[in-house]
C-alpha cells in the first residue's frame, strides 16, 4: 500500500484555493489528500459524502495514475461544493 499523502501522482488538473487569505495550489494527489485530511472532520461534515469520496479516489489515485480523473472529478465535486473554488 502506497502511502497516499506523500504521492507525486499529478492530478490532471491544479486546483487555487484561497484559504484564510492565502492562495493554496493543489496540483498533486499527495498534496490534495494532505489537504482534505488536514481539516478536522467536523469542518467537512456537511459534504461528509463528498469528502469521503474524494478520498476513496485519491487513495486509488496513489495506487493507480489510472485513477487521477476520478479523484480530480471528486475533489472539483467537493472544492465546489464547499465554495472553495
């Protein structure tokens, strides 16, 4: 099992997040999975679905680059979801 936090697997596409006044590229499955698991599970609990998918595909995205449409799918699902983008 690859640890999926430390990926270099590029997503196919770079994410600009602004958060508390800074803006945040995520361009790989390591840095979006560090992301969405920095925050505490309470602060994503109204997307819990959502956040639970993007990181189902980003952990397959770590074991298969196959897979990084899917996970770019499901983050841009959750980024918009959560007015993040």
């Amino acid at each position: 099992m690859t640890d999926t936090s430390k990926s270099d697997t590029p997503l196919k596409a770079t994410f600009r997040i602004k958060l508390n006044g800074e803006t945040v590229d995520i361009g790989t499955v390591g840095q979006a999975y560090r992301f969405v698991t920095s925050l505490s599970a309470v602060e994503w609990m109204e997307f819990q679905s959502l956040h639970n998918d993007a990181k189902v595909a980003l952990e397959a995205a770590a074991e298969n680059a196959m897979m990084t449409v899917q996970a770019t799918n499901a983050l841009r699902a959750l980024f918009v979801r959560a007015k993040l983008l």
